[in-house]
C-alpha cells in the first residue's frame, strides 16, 4: 500500500490511474491510501480523477469524510469523472447508512436476551 500511495504522485497519469485501480482492488486494506486518494481527486487529468473517485468509495467507505471530498466532482467538467463521482456517492451513502448497523450488531451482546 505504501508504494501504490506513493505512486499516486508519479509524473505519468497512467502509473497514477493503474495505482488507484490497484487500491481499489485491495479495498479496505488499503485505508492509509485515502490522503493519497484524496488529493489525486484533484489530479489535472480526468482518468487519474475518476479512478481516485472509485478506489476512494471502496478503500475509504468508513472515513466520514470521504463522502465530503468526492461531491464536489459531481460538478466535474467532464461527463466520466461526474458519472464515477455519482456511483461512488451512492455507494458511500450506502456505507454511511449501514455503518451503525454493522457496529450495533454485536453477536456477543446480550442485550435483548432473556
């Protein structure tokens, strides 16, 4: 994961986007990434943004302020990075919605229980 953070600042965009995509397919592993994903959702081109835009959703679904960073790319000029910005919105609300349940549903709780 250091690496692949390390790799979203390389000079060239395709070794940025292919970092991002390989953050995203290690996912939640791959938490230290979000300040590095964070700032690529602000990269100069649009292939390395909406692959941010992605990994972000699925490596950061827990850090409250990811949702926050990725709106604004709603309002991206270009069609992709709004597209990926909606679906990952989606799936963050999704997250968001769910994230108490998951911490209230402790197995080992008694509560309830007669």
């Amino acid at each position: 994961v250091p690496q692949l953070s390390a790799a979203m600042k390389d000079p060239s965009a395709m070794v940025r986007m292919g970092a991002a995509y390989a953050l995203a397919e290690i996912g939640l592993n791959a938490k230290a990434a979000v300040p590095a994903l964070k700032m690529a959702l602000k990269d100069k081109d649009a292939d390395v943004r909406a692959a941010a835009i992605y990994a972000i959703s699925l490596v950061g679904p827990s850090d409250p302020t990811v949702l926050a960073v990725v709106q604004p790319a709603l309002r991206d000029p270009v069609k992709a990075v709004r597209t990926e910005a909606i679906q990952s919105v989606r799936r963050l609300r999704g997250a968001a919605k769910y994230r108490n349940l998951v911490v209230d549903a402790d197995p080992s709780s008694s509560e309830g229980e007669q």
